[in-house]
C-alpha cells in the first residue's frame, strides 16, 4: 500500500476523459510513477476554483499533497478573477500545512 495520497484536482484531463480506461489519465499515471495513491477529483466541464471546493477539500485528512490543473474552463474569467480564486483556491490548501 502506497504511504502517501495525492489528491489530482482539475477539469475533464485530469478526470480521465479520453483515456482508454479511468487507469489511464494522467493523473493517475502521475500517481503510479510517484508510487502514491490517489484521491481523482477531476470534474469535467468545472474546476474554476471556486471557494467551495477549496473549503470542502481542505476539510478532507484523506490526501498529503495535491496536483492541481487548472485554466482549462477559465478562460472566459478576466486576469483578475482567475488571480483571486486561484490565490484562495492555492492559499487555503496550503494553510492545511501538507504540500
């Protein structure tokens, strides 16, 4: 059993879409080259760092170190929104003190 959990937040790529298999994202390719476990958290179509998500998985004791991809859905966002939710979306995962 891996020692260590890593939670893959992002849009559909993370999620697995268009993989062969949910086994072959990269996200969980990332997870078997670093020999951890994964918590997926992709979510197609979504991941614009919203507070709640940050909340919600900063409240979880399940993962030691996040992978977070990001920009994908947010283009519609303005230089500055995408800074502040990205800021309170980073900042509040790292006040958790894992990595």
């Amino acid at each position: 059993m891996p020692s260590k959990t890593m939670l893959a937040y992002g849009s559909s790529i993370t999620h697995g879409a268009r993989s062969v298999t949910h086994t072959n994202s990269y996200a969980e390719e990332a997870a078997r080259i670093l020999g951890t476990d994964i918590m997926n958290k992709g979510v197609g179509g979504s991941c614009r760092f919203e507070s709640e998500s940050a909340d919600f998985l900063a409240k979880n004791n399940e993962w030691d170190f996040a992978w977070i991809e990001g920009a994908v859905n947010s283009t519609d966002m303005t230089p500055e929104e995408f800074d502040s939710r990205f800021t309170y979306f980073t900042e509040t995962l790292a006040k958790t003190g894992r990595q």
